[in-house]
C-alpha cells in the first residue's frame, strides 16, 4: 500500500533511531523464532507501521505502564496516523463513502472487549478498551458503540481525509458501485491492519487489534478483527495470535483461536501459524485469490509469522531491537 512504501522511505532518511528498524528475510529470523532462550518483553506486530507501534508499546513498558496499556497504546499510532489507509483517521472508507471502524483487545486476564461498524472515532481500541474493563459485555456495534463512546467522553471527528476520499471515488468509478468487491490482482492492498500481540518481563500477554477493514466494502461488513478467536486470541496460559488480510477467511477458519490451541498442543508458534494457514488452504476453495497471514508469540517469548501470499511483513521487537521481517509464505511467488 502507498502508505507502506511512504513510511519504508522516511525510515531510510531518517537514520539511526534509538531501536534501529531494519528489514531482513523470514529465513535469517528462523534462528530467533524457535529459540527457547528469547528474552522477554517482546513485542510483535504486523506491517511496516509495527515498528513505530511497537516503539510506543515498549515505552510504555519502560514506564512502568500494564501489558494492557502497551498494547492499546501501541496501536494508538496507526490508529491517529491520516497517511495510514487500513486503520482509524484516514482509513478507506466502505462503497458509500463512510470509515467504519473495527477493534478487540484481550488481556492476561482473560477478558476481552471490541467494538464493530464504529464510526468517528478516531480510536475505536480504546474504546474497546472500556467495553473490556467497564462493562459485563464483550462487543458493541455501530450506532451503540458510539453512543457508548460518547457517554464516556470520546468526540466524534470526520475520519475521511482527502487522500482516502479521493482513492473512494476513482474505486466508485472503476467498480461501477460493485457489490462483493475482488482484489484479487492486489491482495495486500485493501485490507491491511494493525495486530499488536506483547509479553512483559512477568511473561504476561496482551493483544489489540484494530482496522478499518477492507476498503470500499459494502456497506455493514464486519471483517475478523473484532471477533475474539479470528482476528485477535490470547490466553496468558500459552501465547497470542492475531490475524491481517481478508477476514472473511480467518472467520471461516477461526484462525487465531487455532493457532493458540495449536501452541497448546505443542507447537511451537512457527509451526502454529503455518498450520493455521494450512487449514485456510484446506478449507477454503478461493483462497488463492487473498491474502491472510497471522503473527503469533508463546509464553517464553518465541514468535512466528506466516501468509498465503508474498507480500506479507511483521514489525518485531526483541533484545534490543525493533525490526521489520518479510514473512514466509505457502505460495513462494504471486500468481
């Protein structure tokens, strides 16, 4: 996506940061994946904008913040960033020209919230957030999620940008109004997001994930991102999977429950994601058309990441350093 190769550029000019980001293949991070020996906190998340989430998570940390507060405020970077097309303000809006939100959020504790088809606010996580800690639901959806998130002080803001109207209207013209919109020819393109999975010193996990889904979908669509099991899982007892691409697929597959049930079958967290993507294949017959991949972290600190296409990049940040790696992938070349 634009935005990707945007942020990649001003990494390159911007020179030496205080965690260095640098971009290495899946098969030089092998090594550090299937360690036993990885230090914690570790951070991971997908994309190229997880660099600068997982740098915000890791202050948290230093601060003295929770593993909660890490990830929420991790993704409160995408998420508040108008050159970032797939999450929050600047997000692709759906065929009707609205930015519909989607968020879950999931602690050591076991509690989770999420909010879905949320609209005008800028960071649907939190308001997840507070659906987790203060209430006995797990999901609110549109008109009452943001009811709810105006009762509790959040304010409404347009989150259509200029950039993303303009992209709306040259899609409107081109798709003729499509009802089940196909991008195929550009499966990384439409329907990025942020999943943010961390574990601090303690070893305890948190996960967020939020998105504004895949662009120019009809209107009401809710991908995998709020629904606790396909988008985002943690139980503090095993490890954390969260998923990116065409939710569609991971609800079919209830992708990222699967790969911690995988983990607490032995797996490790390399060995979960690829099974989990092998189930996609299995199961789903178009899956050649889409782009799903899932990053995943374990108990002891070892992580895993994996796709069905190329194209795929995770953001992880271990002993020191905060690195952008292309993921493996089941497919070794487009199509």
């Amino acid at each position: 996506m634009i935005n990707r190769r945007k942020f990649i550029e001003k990494v390159a000019a911007a020179g030496a940061l205080s965690l260095i980001p640098n971009i290495i293949s899946a098969r030089n991070v092998t090594a550090l994946q299937q360690s036993e020996t990885n230090n914690i906190p570790v951070i991971i998340s997908t994309w190229n904008h997880g660099i600068e989430a997982n740098e915000a998570a890791l202050n948290v940390l230093k601060q003295g913040g929770s593993i909660v507060d890490a990830v929420e405020q991790g993704v409160w970077v995408p998420e508040s960033d108008p050159e970032n097309m797939s999450v929050g303000l600047g997000g692709f809006p759906d065929r009707d020209g609205h930015v519909t939100l989607d968020a879950s959020i999931m602690g050591p504790d076991g509690n989770a919230g999420s909010v879905c088809f949320l609209e005008h606010i800028v960071h649907p996580i939190s308001v997840a957030r507070l659906v987790m800690d203060s209430t006995p639901h797990v999901m609110l959806s549109g008109e009452g999620a943001l009811q709810f998130a105006l009762v509790n002080g959040f304010e409404m803001q347009n989150l259509l940008t200029p950039e993303a109207k303009k992209w709306w209207k040259e899609e409107l013209n081109k798709s003729k109004y499509n009802p089940k919109p196909n991008w195929e020819n550009e499966p990384n393109e439409h329907h990025d997001t942020i999943g943010l999975l961390a574990v601090d010193s303690n070893g305890d996990i948190a996960g967020a994930c939020t998105t504004s889904g895949l662009g120019f979908k009809m209107r009401g669509r809710v991908g995998d991102s709020p629904i606790i099991g396909a988008g985002l899982f943690v139980d503090n007892d095993v490890g954390a999977a969260t998923a990116t691409g065409l939710g569609e697929m991971v609800m079919k597959t209830l992708g990222s429950f699967l790969v911690v049930e995988f983990m607490r079958n032995g797996k490790t967290p390399q060995q979960a994601v690829e099974e989990a993507i092998k189930r996609i294949i299995n199961k789903v017959p178009d899956h050649k058309k889409y782009q799903v991949g899932f990053i995943a972290v374990n108990k002891q600190g070892q992580t895993g990441a994996f796709s069905i296409l190329p194209g795929f990049n995770y953001a992880l940040c271990q002993n020191g350093q905060n690195i952008l790696i292309d993921s493996n992938s089941y497919y070794p070349q487009q199509r």
